[in-house]
C-alpha cells in the first residue's frame, strides 16, 4: 500500500510556482493577487481562509482577506463582488463558503467575472470543464487529479466510484475522471444519498473518491483488494483529549481500508493541501492569463 501524500507533493508544486513567481517578478511583471472574503464567523472556513494566505505567503503571491460580518446583506456583498471584478491589481478571488442563510449563494459565484472566478464555481468555468476546454478547475477535484498523476495511478478503463455529487467536489470529480486522456479514461459511477446498496457498487470499485461529509462511511468490507482510496471527507469530531476539543476525521475507515488499498490518501496530509496548491495554480494561471 502507498500513501497518496498531499502534504508532500504541494510542498513540490509550491515550491515550483514559488519559482515561476519570483522569475516573473524578475522579469517586472506583476506579483499574482488572490483575495478572499470571507463572511462570518464559521470557525472551519476561518481556517481554510489562515490556510490559503499561508500558502499565498509561501508562493510570494499578494495576498488580502476582506473579512464582513454575518449580518452583511447580499446586496452589499455584490457590490463587493463587483468592486474586485473591477480592480485590475486582483487576478483572482474566492468567497469562501458557506455564506450565512440569508445570502444566495449561488448569486454571488454567477456575479464572480469567470476569469477571475480561481475557485472553478462560476457556470461558465463549470461549463468548459464539462466540454473539456481550458477553465479554472475547481480545487479540490483538480488537486486530486494532480495527485492521481503524481503517483502515476493507473485510470484508464478502471471504474471509478465517486461518493457524494455536490457541485464543488463530487460532479467535477466525475466529470475529470470520465475525460478522454490521462488522467482520465475511467468508467464512472456517481453515487448519493438516494443511492441504493452502495456497497455493492464500491465493492466492484478500481478507484473511490469519498466526498459525503460522513466521518469513517467507507468501512473495510465496502472495498475490494488493490482498490485505489481517495479520502476528500473533513468532518470536527468533538474529541475532549484534542488540544482544539475536536479531531478532524475523513469519510474513510482509514485502518480497515488501508490494508486492502492499493494506494490510499490520509486525513489530514492528503487532499487538503492539495486543494490549497491547486488554489494557487488557479491564481498563477489567472495572472498569467491576464496579461495575455
Ligand atoms: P456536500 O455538498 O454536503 O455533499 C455531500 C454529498 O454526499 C451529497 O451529494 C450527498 O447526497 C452525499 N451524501 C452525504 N451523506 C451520504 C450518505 N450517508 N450516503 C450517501 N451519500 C451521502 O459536501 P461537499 O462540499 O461535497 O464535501 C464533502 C466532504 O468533503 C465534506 O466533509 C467536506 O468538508 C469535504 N471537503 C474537503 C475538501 C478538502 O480540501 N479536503 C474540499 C471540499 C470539501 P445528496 O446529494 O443526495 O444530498
């Protein structure tokens, strides 16, 4: 069994735009810009967004977090939105979410110009990605795809068992996998929460790319031998012994499916810091295409 280690490739991948970024600098182009807003108090998001502006640091990109409170209306957020559409030192900016409940969020990403819409929500980014053409691919699915080909993980003809098919992770995912080329080429099964028996699909699975939301769903009996694990889960487990009061656990089993894996990533040190590096890919590439 070989881990699928995150950690260590995007340490790899930063340190790579890391020197792209200071070559450009160099050359006197312009230092590549990530905003994020973020709205509210959700501790998880609040550290995702210290996450991104770490990696901002790491890379020498600029980096700014507009912080708001939950009370801001949707109308003042657009306005926002709108204000770094406009601002031509911004090559790209996310908002992170969730958004509070009185704030539509899917309003927002469509207010998000598409060039610089580096999180891949915008339609017309989803759009591309599914016709296959050039597009900001969302983080997370593109840091998984990154790390499939990091490993040279074989996918061609392999069926391929996505879990979970929310709009940020579990349709692009399919939609990547599905792709003519490497990687890619997989035949893939979507399933869901009206799924029936979803064990008797995982069983038959080459590749499982967990995204519920549901600590340890994936147990050993629900994998076959050789299968390839991939762990997109984050879920706070309260956990008293924990300095924090809360553990962080995947959607996986990670010491029954271990041992059946072929090659498996762990929670934390696997996805995560892949999400965050292919954030920074989106940014670079916005900059670059920019000035285009
Ligand atoms: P989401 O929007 O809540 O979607 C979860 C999906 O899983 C839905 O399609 C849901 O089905 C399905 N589902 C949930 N419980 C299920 C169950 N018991 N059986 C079958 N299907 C079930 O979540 P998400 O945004 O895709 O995120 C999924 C997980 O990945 C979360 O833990 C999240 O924190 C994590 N995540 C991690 C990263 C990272 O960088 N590592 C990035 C993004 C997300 P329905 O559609 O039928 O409701």
């Amino acid at each position: 069994m070989t881990i699928l280690d995150g950690k260590a490739t995007s340490a790899k991948y930063k340190q790579a735009i890391a020197a792209e970024v200071a070559e450009r600098i160099a050359q006197g182009k312009k230092q590549p810009h990530l905003v994020a807003i973020l709205v509210g108090d959700n501790g998880a998001s609040k550290t995702y967004v210290a996450s991104k502006e770490k990696a901002c640091n790491e890379v020498g990109f600029k980096s700014t977090v507009l912080r708001f409170p939950a009370e801001m209306t949707e109308a003042d957020l657009l306005k926002e939105v709108a204000r770094l559409n406009a601002d031509s030192d911004v090559d790209g900016f996310i908002v992170q979410l969730p958004l509070p409940a009185h704030i539509d969020e899917q309003k927002i990403i469509e207010a998000i110009d598409p060039s610089k819409d580096v999180d891949g929500f915008h339609p017309e980014n989803v759009g591309r990605l599914c016709l296959g053409l050039e597009t900001f691919v969302s983080a997370t699915p593109y840091g998984i795809m990154c790390l499939l080909e990091e490993y040279g993980v074989e996918t061609k003809g392999k069926h391929c068992v996505v879990l979970g098919r929310s709009n940020i992770v579990g349709r692009p995912m399919a939609n990547l996998l599905s792709q003519k080329g490497y990687p890619g080429d997989c035949t893939v099964t979507i399933c869901h929460s009206r799924t029936r028996n979803i064990a008797s699909y995982t069983k038959d699975a080459d590749i499982i790319v967990a995204a519920l939301g549901s600590p340890e769903f994936l147990k050993g009996d629900m994998v076959k031998d050789g299968a390839v694990i991939v762990d997109v889960g984050i879920t706070r487990v309260p956990d008293e012994t924990a300095a924090k009061g809360y553990r962080i656990v995947g959607d996986v089993a990670f010491d029954e499916v271990a041992p059946k894996a072929s090659y498996i990533t762990p929670v934390p040190g696997g996805v995560g810091p892949m999400t965050i590096v292919s954030l920074m890919r989106n940014t670079l590439l916005a900059a670059q295409r920019r000035e285009k």
